[in-house]
C-alpha cells in the first residue's frame, strides 16, 4: 500500500494562522494531514475538538476548560435518537480551523492518501471530568456516549476527505496509553481498553478508511497490536527498545500486513540540536537493534517516517526544520535502500 519512507505528520502545529500552516503540510509530506492548531485556541485541544455534541457538556471559555455535569435535562434522549449506525457528527471551524482550511485549499484537487485524526476514546474519556473531578470514562454511559461521538465524528471526517482522496488514513491519538497502570488509572481494565480501541479501530474501517493507532510513549504494545490497527504509530526516537521488546507480536504484525510509523524526528527540546545526519545515525542504530529480533526485510519495507509527535509545543521555526528534515531524511534514506 505504502512505499517505505513515505511521509506524514502526527497533527498538531505551533502556527495561529491557520492557512500557513497548511502550507507548511502540504509542501512538506507525501500524505498531507490537516492540522490542528492548539494555540489557536484551547478548543483545538486534544479533548475540547472532539466533545461537540456530548450530553452535559459545559465550557468556561476565560478558564479555558471543559467539563460534564450530568442533569434532568433532555439531552441523553436527543442523544440517543440522533445516535443512528450511519450518524455523522460534523468537526466545526470554530474548534478546527486547519481543518476547514485544508478542506478549502485541497478543494477541486485529487491525493492518493489523505490523513485525519481524532482523539482516541481512552484519551478522551480519561481527560474529560465531571463536577466532581472525575473522569467520565467511571461514568458507564458517559464513557459509552464518548466512544459513539468520537465514531460520528470518525465517519463525518473520512466522508469529507475521501472527496479528495484515493485512500484516507486515520489516526486514533492515544497518548494516555503509555500511563495506564500508573496509580492514577488503576481502575481502567485492560479487557475494556481493547474493547474500546477494537471498536474505533471498526469503525475507522467501516467508514472505508485505513486505521492507526498513535502513541507518543511506551505502551502495551501487543494491545495495541490486538486492535487491528493497520499502521501503529510510535515515538522512534526515544522509545524504539520498547518495540524489541515484542518481537514475536510485531513480527506477526508486519507478516500480516502492518505497517509501523517512525517518529524519528523529536519534537521535544532535542530539535535544537539534531540535524539530518545525526537523526540519520540514530534511526539505522534503532533499526539495525531492531533487526536482531524482527525481519529486517519487513522492517523497511513497511516503514512510514513522521515526527515523534505533533509539533504543536514547539515553536514555528522549530515545526519547520522538523519538516525539513523529515523530507531530508527520506530523501537520504531513499537514495540507499
């Protein structure tokens, strides 16, 4: 599906001005993404961008927050009659500007890959409170509403791409995998975390789209693998030796057709002082530990190459030479393989 090294990026950019940075995405990777914009405003959040249309919601917009209050309310019932199989819940401007941006410039042209994103249902419902400060994901229904949601906005999203492209991608952003088990999320079972990755993973393809899964940490890998996402996104940089820590988990992943994303370009503090031939250096360290323990053939070929994470804590010029040596890095990998 994939040639190796083609490009991508993870979502978020540092920019306010929402057509540069498209810009920047759609001359900067093989498969363009749209980009959310969290300093914009705090509604391109990893949360906030995905919570129109949730039952009790509420929004202190001077505090910059969100939150769930249950009431007396008819809104569940609204919810529940709205909530058909086929529901598309649309993603608004006013909390995804890059996204109406980049449906504008790409408007009348034709991609072989288009990539989206969409918060993953355990991020979600694990960064969304109640009145009481709790997590809506302990609220058995809230944490079912969420998962329905974030599936209509899946569909509505992979709709409005695919009128520009051949094939969309779609990445479910679960950042908060590489903390379960911590003490903060004891009471979150394994069972019901695959059970809610499975079911995003579905949906994702049953809107047409291809699925993957992003973690920017360590993770339960093979979880993660039992999803049946087709491509799983990782942080390279810093958290490859977690990889070869499942070697016959991924190698079965791979021979199935899986596909892995490097983030090989940091997006941390480290992007000040790496160039091209620096991250080049430490990505064929990565790979050859990987080799030991995985095909190496398998390894190459079904390889995409993104930045650690989104770029979005970075600033400006910092996005752009994590771009720029994205595309440098493929080019000089390309040019050996």
């Amino acid at each position: 599906m994939f040639t190796p090294y083609i490009t991508t990026g993870i979502g978020s950019l540092p920019h306010r001005d929402a057509d540069a940075a498209c810009r920047l995405v759609l001359k900067s990777v093989d498969i363009p993404f749209w980009p959310q914009l969290p300093h914009l405003s705090f509604k391109e959040f990893m949360v906030p961008q995905y919570s129109e249309g949730l039952p009790f919601l509420h929004t202190d917009e001077g505090k910059e927050r969100i939150w769930a209050v249950r009431d007396d309310s008819d809104q569940l019932l609204h919810f529940y009659e709205t909530c058909t199989d086929d529901w598309q819940s649309p993603i608004s401007e006013d909390v995804a500007k890059g996204l109406h941006v980049f449906l504008h410039m790409i408007a009348g042209k034709q991609f072989r890959f288009l990539k989206g994103q969409v918060t993953g249902p355990l991020t979600f419902s694990l960064g969304l409170k109640d009145a009481d400060g709790t997590y809506i994901y302990f609220d058995e229904e809230l944490r079912e509403i969420s998962l329905l949601l974030l599936k209509a906005k899946i569909r509505w999203q992979v709709n409005v791409l695919k009128q520009s492209a051949d094939t969309v991608i779609i990445f479910i952003d679960e950042p908060i995998l590489s903390a379960l088990g911590t003490s903060v999320y004891l009471g979150v079972d394994s069972s019901e975390v695959l059970r809610l990755l499975k079911e995003t993973v579905s949906a994702v393809k049953s809107a047409g789209a291809v699925p993957a899964i992003h973690c920017c940490g360590k993770a339960d890998w093979p979880l993660v693998i039992q999803s049946n996402a087709k491509i799983i996104s990782f942080d390279a940089y810093d958290y490859t030796e977690t990889i070869s820590l499942y070697p016959r988990e991924f190698t079965d992943f791979l021979r199935a057709g899986g596909y892995l994303a490097w983030g090989i370009i940091p997006t941390t503090e480290a992007i000040a002082t790496e160039q091209v031939a620096s991250v080049k250096n430490r990505f064929e360290k990565q790979m050859e530990m990987l080799t030991h323990s995985l095909p190496s053939a398998l390894l190459h070929s079904q390889i995409l190459l993104t930045p650690s994470c989104g770029a979005g804590s970075r600033s400006i010029d910092e996005a752009v030479k994590v771009f720029e040596m994205l595309t440098e890095l493929k080019t000089s990998l390309s040019s050996v393989s």
